[in-house]
C-alpha cells in the first residue's frame, strides 16, 4: 500500500494510530498527529520533507469535511484562530480546552474577588489599647454584662445585659435592682460610716450632733419594741379627738376643720390633697403654694378599678385590718372599717385626674383663696395654710396655684356628702397610714406583708439601711455637704462633667442653627435657652460652710433615744424649711431637692433654667474620670443631653428662659406645637405596632429619648476625631460607636419584680428599658451602622430640632 493510500485510510478512521517509522506523522510523546490527518484529507496537498520533520499545508478553507453539518465536534476542522493558538501553545485540542476554560475561571474568580473586596465590610483598624487603670476597670465592668450569644441587632438589651441578668439576682428586700440601685447602696454604706464615726460632739446645736443621734435614736430598737403603737395612738386619741373604728371616738364633739387642719399642717398627712411650695411661673423669682390632687392609699387610681379579690386589693383591705386590729379595734370592727374604707378612697379615684397633663397652659391654674372657696366651699384651705405657713401672711388674695379645680369642686361635693364617722376613719387611717413604718416590729412586719403584695418586696431592709433613709429624707442637705469635701479630686470630677455638657449644648446649638423648618420666633426662642443654659454640679462652695449648714438646721431639735419624737420633730423641721422656700428668693431652693435626693438623677430646674447633676451620681462603676468617653457619653452623657433638650422640648420649651411661662398663643409656642405634631403621630405609629398601651407623655418620651442619644453620640463623634484614637483593653473589635449603645444599654440593666414592672408602667411605659431600647435601636441608623444590622430597616421619624 501506498503512503498516500494509507493517510486517506488513516484519514477516515476515527481512531488513527501513530507511525512513527516514515509514516510522516510526528512521535507519539509529542501528540500532534492531526496535522498529518489533515495533510492526507486533502486532494491537493503539497508535502515537503525536511529533515525528518514533515510540514502539512493547511487544508483549503472551504473544507467542511470534520464539522459534522456545522456542529461542533472534537476532531472537527480547526480554525486558523485555533491553529495560531495551538502552534504557539503546543496544545492539544483538548488541551487548549482545558486551558481555555481554566482561564474562564479564573476571570470569573478574579471578578468575584473584586466584588468581595468592594462589598467586604472594613477590617478594623489597628489602634493602640487603653491601657490607664480606669480604662481596665471600665473593661473588667462592661464584658461581664454582655451575652455573646444573643445578637445586638435582634434583642439589644441581651445582648448588653444577659450576663448581668444571669450573675445578678434581686434583693429580697427591695422590688428592683440596677446599676442605679447599686451607686444609691453604695452611697447608703458611705452614709452609715461617716455617721457611726463622726467624733463626739458637745454642742447639740451642731449637725454632726443631731445625724449622730439621730440615727442612734433609730437603731435603739429596745425602746421603739417597749413603745409598740403607744406614740400614735396618743396622738389619735388626745390630740386628734379619736378613732371610731377604736371606739374612743366622740361624733359630736368632733372638729372636722382642726383635724383636717392638723393632719396638714402638724404632722404632713395628705388626706384628700397634697400642699407643696413650687415655683411661680407667673412671676420670676417667686414660689408659690401649689395643691393637688393626693389621698390614695394605693398607689394610682387603677387599682380601685381592679377585681375585688386582685391580689393587691386584698392585701390592701387586710393591711387596713391589721393595722387597726393593732391600734386596738376588734376583728369585726376592722373588717366593716376596711371594706368601707376602700369605697370611700374609691369615691377619691373616681373624681382623681386620670394622669398629669403635660401641658403647662392647662395642668393647673392660679386662683385666689377667696374664688377657690367659691369653687370648694368645703375644704378650710385657708385655715391650713395660714396654720402650715404662719409667717406668710396668707389672706383671701393670697394666689394659690391649683392641678385640677375640677378635682376640688367635686371634692368639696364629696366631703358635704361624708358622715363625719366616715370622715373621722379616712383621716385617722392617713394618720396611721404615714407612721406605722416607725413603730415596733409586729407593725413593720404587717407593713412588710402588703408591701411585698404590692411592689414584690419579700422582705424589710436592714435596720442601719431603713435608718440612713430617714436621715437622708430628714437631713439630706446637711449629709451632702459633709461627705462632698471628701470626694476625690472633686475639681476634675466637675471639669470632666462641665466638658460633657458643653459639648451636648453646643451639639443642639448647630443643629438648631442648621434647622430651616423652625421659624424665626421658636428658633430666637430656643436658641436664647440654650446659650442661657448652666449646669450645677454639686453643691456650691458657699453651701458647704459649716456654718451655713449649721445654720440651715438650726431649728431642727433631736433628742438622744427617743426616735418617734425624733421623726416628730424632723417632720416639723420639713414644715418650717417650706415656709422658708416660700418666703425666700434664694435660686437654690428651687433646685436643692433634686441635688441631694435619695435617688440622684440628672434633671432640668424650669425656674433657674439649670440643669442639676448630683454629686453622689458620679461614682464609679457609673461613672470615672479616666473612663473612655465613649463609655462616658453612652451612660452620663444621654442623662445630661436629655436634660438639656427638656429645656427645648415640651413642656420646658414653653418656659422663657427666666421660668415664666410664655403667653399661650404666642408665635414661639404655636411653632413648638407644630414642630411636634410630626413626630408624635410617627412615634404614635410605632407604639402602636408594639402592641401597647400608651399616653401622650410616653410618646413625649420616647422621642426625647431617641433625641438624647442622637446628640449625645453626635458629640462624641465630633470630640474624638480631634484626639488620639484608642481601643478598650479585651475589646479591640468595638469601635467608639458600638461602645457607646452598649454602655448606654448597659446603664439601663435592670431586674424587676412583677409589681414592681407593672406599677412603674403604669406612670411610664419607657421605664421598661426592653422597649426603651427597642425603640432606640430601630430608630438609629448609628445603631444598625455600629452593629452591621444592615437587614433591617431603620424608623424615620422627623426630629423636632
């Protein structure tokens, strides 16, 4: 056979073999035997030997023979473009496959990897650590408090409190704890160590004289358990004419008015209203007596409403059974006393305003005594008051400003319709009501048994815990002005505070300026506010003289051992200290309340257009100089911007800047309405969803709370980028901003008990920190950007400024 017969065989055999002895094609190990395939298919090809290699020329290009009608196959005719490919590589057909889609993949690779780059979110940058104490100390409180198991963008208080939910349990004597409870505990321990190791000291005209003893009245339990209920039954019976559920009681020779009269201005009961010295927002400088509505024994009219046999109900009833039972009534007697008892506060319910208004123009309103007798013929308020306030010089056109006159006419309608029995045991159960926490334990203990009903308290505090109380409601002021001195690099304490509150005002200050929508009158308004605003930390220097304070508790007398006489006189002392604010002019009555209360809070005073930011609030693990700002501004910093913008939101707003109210229709209220209106119905609507209840003062507060944070992180972000940036020791992943909300969450961490959650609701619904931080969360686009919650969509509700 022939080599031309054989290449036209080898041309049409579909599995050809190599010939590597003069069969032209080249080696089996160099696998190119096409071309000699394609040599042979053609009729008219030109084959040139040349030293042992053999050069086809290419088939003519109208050759179809291997395309198999045009489709593709794999020992189909290749292209010019695939035999330059294939000359140049040295591949095979298949091999040039392979290599091409290699090279397919690793486009597609490339181009996937350039997506993942633009969309991966940023590494965090590498930072120095903190490593100063308070930076450790900061660290060693936050990390604890987190669950790492939850996710902050689906349940952000577990995740910023789980840890602490699950390490901490309530105290069987009290209905919650937090961080808050645990600075005012530790204040408590302060307190009773300064007063067990105050010297001895002779004059008993001095303070530290009378908190000795005081609390060493207080902590004398032998005497209080030899006394029993004598101390109060003495009064009801000698001084107040008696009690007819005790059957000491004469109908007819009963003074309704010198009772009622007594009750007010002796011994600071309430019965059916509350008399307090406030300031007058008609005249700047000035307080005024102000009388509201009061007189329940249980906490808020609701309760009236609930089911006979709801537990708190019935343990109300029987605490009214015990009590008596105690002061000496029969079980009979008490039981009928009871049961009438609760209809009559029920009647008080009934005609209670259902809630305070916020509104300034319409929450009270200024009478004189002589049209308020016109209004509630029945109630001697001008015998109280001339009796409470003796040097005030009270007449019939002395100005009162009165919550609710509607309260009091119907209840001078309520009290012309009583029998003077039923009067008699609704003033006497105030009486015993208000002192029965200072007899002997069997009456502590009843007190104890409907207290745990009604706020879930299973037990009573310590004795020396129940004593600071007392000296702190009795003698706040002077307890602050002693252990302030004390404090620890107080000068740098008040800096760091000073620097916060400058940098929130100004914050609100640029925001306001940049606002177009709000009109040149409420703009001038606000902005007048603001720029006025000062901040009070502590107690000022003059206040802490010795002899200020001396001075200030001059007519408060104590005896050694006799503590009921000692509550006697402390609350004789609060009598005196409010004829004193009414009289006086001095700015700081009207905030001093606030700065050495029991439970410390940053507040906003109206009157001196201040906020007031305790001293004994500034106390570790809350608060500490050297602790990173982002921690600072989170916790402290939300409290400070919340008062700030109570001066500009509702109510404040409608205030000048001197505490006097604006006139109702002035161009800056109506434009402080209309700037509302938007935000209320859009938080409204969000409120709604979560499926609650809820009144206008929780929409007011929650979108000054959402505000609150907003500046308060605007002013953090704009203070740090200007110094050194730093990561928290144990936390290098968190950035100024995740740092922030946690420490803001975290500063809300709190465990309730049932009762305790649904009494506090009931007055505010945000006091329940779960929705409070849901309705931060799903309203912070810095929120969801500090967390990476990209999947969820953010609320936009209009900002007021």
């Amino acid at each position: 056979m022939t080599m031309a017969q054989e290449r036209k065989n080898s041309g049409q055999n579909l599995e050809m073999q190599d010939k590597p002895d003069g069969g032209g094609c080249l080696s089996a190990t160099d696998e190119e035997r096409e071309p000699c395939l394609k040599a042979s298919a053609d009729p008219s090809p030109t084959t040139v030997k040349n030293n042992g290699t053999i050069t086809a020329t290419p088939p003519s290009a109208d050759n179809n023979n291997g395309t198999s009608n045009g489709k593709f196959h794999p020992l189909a005719a290749a292209t010019s473009l695939e035999q330059k490919l294939r000359d140049k590589t040295g591949f095979s057909r298949t091999g040039l496959a392979v290599a091409v889609a290699a090279a397919l993949l690793c486009v597609v690779l490339f181009v996937t990897l350039v997506v993942l780059l633009i969309l991966w979110p940023a590494p965090p940058r590498h930072f120095p650590v903190c490593r100063r104490a308070a930076c450790l100390r900061a660290s060693a409180e936050v990390l604890p408090k987190i669950n790492f198991t939850q996710q902050p963008c689906e349940n952000f208080r577990e995740y910023s409190c789980g840890g602490w939910l699950q390490t901490n349990d309530l105290p069987a004597y009290m209905s919650s704890w937090s961080l808050k409870k645990r600075i005012q505990q530790d204040q408590k321990i302060k307190i009773r160590n300064m007063v067990v190791t105050l010297r001895n000291v002779a004059s008993s005209t001095s303070l530290n004289w009378k908190m000795k003893h005081f609390y060493e009245s207080c902590m004398n339990l032998d005497n209080i358990e030899t006394d029993e209920g004598k101390p109060l039954k003495k009064i009801i019976s000698t001084i107040l004419g008696g009690w007819h559920v005790l059957k000491d009681f004469n109908v007819h020779e009963w003074d309704v008015t010198s009772t009622i009269v007594q009750l007010h201005s002796k011994y600071n009961v309430s019965p059916f209203f509350k008399i307090d010295v406030v300031p007058d927002d008609k005249v700047s400088g000035q307080n005024i007596i102000q009388i509201s509505p009061a007189g329940l024994g249980l906490p808020d009219r609701r309760y009236y409403y609930r089911q006979q046999e709801n537990r708190i109900v019935t343990a109300y009833k029987q605490y009214m059974v015990d009590v008596s039972q105690l002061l000496g009534a029969t079980s009979g007697d008490a039981s009928i006393f009871s049961n009438d008892m609760f209809h009559y506060e029920k009647r008080i319910a009934e005609i209670t305003p259902a809630s305070k208004q916020e509104d300034p123009f319409n929450s009270h309103r200024r009478f004189k005594l002589s049209k308020l007798k016109e209004i509630a013929g029945m109630i001697p308020l001008l015998d109280i008051l001339q009796s409470k306030f003796p040097e005030s010089n009270i007449g019939d056109d002395t100005f009162v400003s009165v919550v609710s006159p509607t309260y009091f006419s119907n209840l001078s309608n309520l009290i012309s319709s009583s029998d003077r029995s039923g009067l008699n045991d609704y003033f006497m159960w105030k009486m015993a009501e208000a002192y029965v926490p200072y007899l002997s334990v069997k009456f502590r203990e009843i007190v104890k048994i409907y207290t745990a009903e009604l706020t879930g308290e299973k037990d009573l505090p310590p004795r020396w815990e129940i004593c600071v109380s007392l000296l702190q409601k009795f003698m706040g002021f002077g307890i602050t002005a002693t252990l302030e001195p004390n404090v620890e690099k107080k000068a740098d304490v008040v800096a760091v505070v000073k620097d916060v509150f400058e940098n929130i005002k100004e914050s609100v200050i640029s925001n306001v300026n940049k606002n177009q929508d709000l009109g040149p009158e409420l703009s001038d308004h606000v902005l007048n506010k603001l720029n006025s605003l000062t901040v009070q930390i502590g107690l000022p220097e003059n206040m802490l003289q010795e002899n200020y304070v001396n001075q200030f508790y001059n007519q408060l007398p104590i005896q050694k051992l006799d503590f009921f006489q000692n509550v006697n006189y402390a609350i004789s002392f609060i009598k005196d200290y409010s004829q004193i604010k009414l009289k006086s002019k001095k700015e700081e009555y009207g905030w001093l309340d606030d700065l050495v209360s029991e439970d410390p809070k940053v507040t906003y005073n109206v009157a001196s257009n201040k906020v007031i930011v305790p001293l004994s609030l500034l106390s570790p693990p809350y608060f500490e100089t050297g602790y990173p700002e982002a921690l600072l501004y989170g916790g402290l910093g939300v409290e400070i911007s919340s008062a700030i913008l109570s001066s500009v939101y509702p109510p404040g707003v409608a205030h000048g800047t001197d505490g006097v109210l604006l006139q109702a229709h002035s161009a800056a209220v109506n434009r402080s309405i209309g700037a509302t209106i938007e935000a209320r119905s859009c938080f409204s609507q969000f409120l709604k969803e979560q499926q609650v209840e809820f009144a206008n003062n929780t929409v007011l507060t929650a979108m000054l709370s959402v505000s609150s944070v907003r500046f308060a992180l605007q002013s953090l972000t704009k203070k740090t980028q200007t110094e050194p940036h730093y990561h928290q020791p144990a936390m290098e992943s968190y950035e100024y901003d995740a740092l922030f909300f946690i420490g803001y969450a975290q500063s809300l961490c709190t465990i309730k008990s049932p009762q305790q959650q649904d009494l506090d609701t009931m007055y505010d619904l945000m006091s329940d920190e779960s929705l409070l931080l849901k309705t931060i969360s799903e309203h912070s686009e810095s929120f969801k950007s500090a967390f990476n919650c990209m999947g969820k969509p953010t609320k936009t509700c209009k900002y007021i400024y």
